[in-house]
C-alpha cells in the first residue's frame, strides 16, 4: 500500500489582483490532483487531467515537458488564502503543500487599501507575514 506522505511544504505569499503560480515537481511524472482546504472546508480544483467547473475561471494547471503540475491562480483575492495540496499519482501518492497567503486588505473596517509593500515591510520587521483579516494597529 502506498503510504501518504509529505515531501514538500512551502509558504507563498501574494498581493490582491496578482497572478501566482504554485509549483508541483513530482518526481515520477504521473498525473497529479490539486486540492485547497481552508477553514470552510476542502475543495478539489483539478483531477483526472480536468478543471473543477468552480474554478474554471481563473485557475489553470499548467503541465511542463519535465512533468511538472503548477497551480496558476489569477487576479487573487483574499479569499483564495489557505493550504494548497498537490497530491501525486492521481491523488493516492505523496503530498506537495503550498501555504498562500493573500494580503492587501486588513479588514472590512479599517484600511481597506493597504499598499502590498508595507506587507513586505512587516514580514521583514516581524520574521513572518500578517495573517488577512487580522486587525493591526499601526498608530
């Protein structure tokens, strides 16, 4: 039986309205199955070489000669923050986990236009990247 296992966690952060791609390399060249979970669930976005019908729009899988499965999700919002799994040989084999983390905006209230640069600054001030949704004082 082949056991599951994970082989590579990554974190990716983004922008609001950027295109990002999310990098799959497994190493044997079979057929791989995307899927994101969040806090309201588990979605799968592409199987069986096939584009989930909710995600048509702007997300794409993009297959290279070596093999590879990448993840090209565009104009990102907040909501696409969360943990993306690409799981090898056709969803039974190991597992490729990316982090991506969206910011851009802090909250519905409070600065709802933050320059994406000032995340940056943050991440380099404070060793990580601040979560969205997240109220932050900066006064």
């Amino acid at each position: 039986m082949n056991e599951r296992r994970v082989v590579e966690r990554r974190q990716h952060a983004a922008c609001v309205g950027q295109t990002v791609t999310l990098r799959c390399h497994p190493p044997d060249k079979k057929d791989v199955d995307w899927h994101r979970t969040t806090t309201t669930g588990h979605n799968r976005i592409y199987s069986n070489g096939r584009m989930y019908e909710d995600f048509r729009d702007r997300f794409t899988v993009v297959k290279s000669d070596r093999g590879d499965y990448d993840l090209v999700i565009g104009n990102v919002s907040v909501t696409d923050t969360g943990r993306y799994v690409c799981v090898e040989d056709k969803g039974i084999g190991d597992r490729h986990i990316v982090e991506l983390n969206v910011t851009g905006k802090l909250s519905n209230h409070h600065l709802l236009a933050v320059p994406c640069f000032w995340f940056y600054s943050l991440k380099l001030y404070l060793g990580y990247y601040p979560r969205p949704g997240n109220q932050y004082r900066l006064f």
